[in-house]
C-alpha cells in the first residue's frame, strides 16, 4: 500500500510560510532587543510550550538513550545554526545571508554522499536543487555585489558556518527519530538546549546598551514564539519523520520567495517580473526534486 504522506506535506507547507514571515517578525524584534537574547528568550519560551504539551498530551519519558541525540541536534539547528545566522546578519545584507542558508539542501545532498547515506544523488535530485539556488540568486541579485565587500567576509563565513549547523543538526535529527519520542518532546528538548546555549554566549557577543521591552518587540516576540517556533517546530519534526530529507531541506528556497512578497505587502518594497521568474524556476527545481525521489523509489 501507498504511503500516504499528505498530512507530512501539509506540515511541510507550513514551515515554508511560517518561517517566511518570520523575516519581518525578526526585523521588527531586534530593533529592541539583542539578536541572541532575542532569540535564547523565543527559544526557551517556546520550549515551555511544547514541554507543557507534551506532559499534557503524553508526560511518559523514554529512554534517555532515545532523547540524548535530540540534545546535540538542538545545539546545532537552534544555537549555532538560528542563533548564529542572527549575529551574522549584523555584518552582511539580509539577501546575501538568505542566499548563504539557501545552499542547506545542497550541504544535505553533498554530506549524504560522502556519508553513504540512504538519499543518493540523481539528475533530477541535482538539477533541481541547483534550479532552486538559481532562482533565489536571482531574486537576490542586486545583493550579489556584497560578495566584493571585504567588510563581510567575516559575516559570510559566520553563516556558512551557522548553515552548514542547521544542516548537520537536521540529519541527525533524522536519523535518530525515533517513535518513542514525541515531537513535542524532541522540539522541546532542541529548542530549550539552543536557548540555554544562546543564553550563555549572549553577554559576550551582544550590544545590550539599546535593549528595551517596548510593544512592538514583544509582539514580534509574541509571534515568532507561537508560530515561528512552536507551530513550525513541531510540523518540522513531522515532516522529517515521513520525508526525506532533502525534500524537507526545500523550505530553503521557498522561504525568501514569502519574504519578498510579504516585503511588497507590507513594507511597499519592489515586486517586479524577475521574482516571478524566479519564483518559477525554484517551483520547477521542486517538482524535479520530488521526481527524483519517486524514481529512487520505483527502481529501490
């Protein structure tokens, strides 16, 4: 029988619309308060939630064998993948960093093989996620100029590094899913790991001589806690437990796209005939993606 994956794939479309608007969210928040404060206060209070969650919902703990993994997972995607990517932005445009955390799907497909992992690579499989990369450089290209910036280099290797984090931390935490672990239980254990850590490093790395608790950064606060992390979070475990990995990795692309047009919604700025090409072009590296695993399935 067919496995029917389309509750994994509605989890999935969530997170690219989620974590898209979350762009406008952060912008807003860190006017206020630091980046890495800001994001140890979204974590650990996201964690809160899918704590309490899951000791409502379930409350019986596995193993510790089956959660210690969830720990270093946390450790990579959430403090030096998501907190890391907010200090380096300090340094580099905003385009150029979103094109940089662009490349997770290919840093997925390259470790995988060089790892003998179970996703091997085809010519749909790498023509589509090179699709993807082309069209985010696209919609992008006006920032491309950074590149000839020595002032961001630092910023740029900062989130190569922090990109490459959040894809390790990924695998890992698919490879050692486990059905005896909640995702409310695996999220919450990321989450508050990523934001103990970022708690630690936040005195020496940020400015706090602007920090204030106005309205408008607890409201981004608000937002970023309910849906950028504890809504998304736990539709991101999901669908890394029913689809592959590189498929999940997509978000990548389709992220900045939601960016762009809630930019133009909100913000007024420029929507011209290139995001629509561009658009295009990542929704065709999708399709070819997803190709690509079919077939791995029908000859596996």
């Amino acid at each position: 029988m067919q496995n029917n994956n389309t509750k994994a794939y509605i989890a999935l479309a969530i997170i690219c619309v989620t974590w898209g608007t979350t762009f406008l969210a952060t912008r807003v928040g860190i006017q206020s308060i630091p980046p890495i404060l800001f994001g140890a206060i979204r974590q650990t209070t996201a964690a809160a939630f899918f704590f309490t969650v899951f000791f409502f919902k379930d409350g019986r703990l596995p193993a510790w064998k089956d959660m210690r993994m969830q720990v270093l997972a946390g450790m990579l995607m959430i403090a030096l993948g998501n907190g890391v990517v907010a200090w380096g932005v300090k340094y580099v445009s905003s385009g150029l960093a979103t094109i940089i955390c662009s490349m997770m799907p290919i840093w997925v497909i390259i470790i995988n093989l060089f790892t003998n992992g179970s996703e091997k690579l085809n010519w749909k499989i790498g023509l589509g996620t090179l699709l993807g990369f082309v069209g985010l450089a696209l919609i992008f290209s006006d920032h491309l100029a950074d590149f000839e910036n020595r002032d961001y280099l630092f910023g740029i290797i900062v989130i190569v590094f922090a990109s490459i984090s959040w894809t390790v931390g990924t695998m890992i935490a698919k490879k050692n899913y486990s059905e005896k672990v909640s995702p409310f239980l695996s999220s919450g254990i990321q989450t508050l790991t990523g934001g103990l850590m970022l708690f630690l490093v936040s005195p020496f790395l940020d400015d706090y001589s602007y920090l204030r608790f106005d309205q408008s950064g607890l409201l981004a606060l608000a937002y970023l806690v309910i849906l950028g992390s504890a809504v998304s979070y736990t539709c991101y475990s999901y669908a890394l437990s029913k689809l592959p990995t590189s498929v999940v990795a997509m978000y990548a692309y389709i992220n900045p796209v939601i960016a762009v047009i809630m930019g133009w919604l909100i913000l007024d700025e420029k929507l011209n005939s290139i995001i629509g090409v561009s658009a295009a072009i990542i929704l065709s590296g999708l399709y070819l993606v997803n190709q690509g695993f079919k077939t791995q399935k029908v000859t596996a």
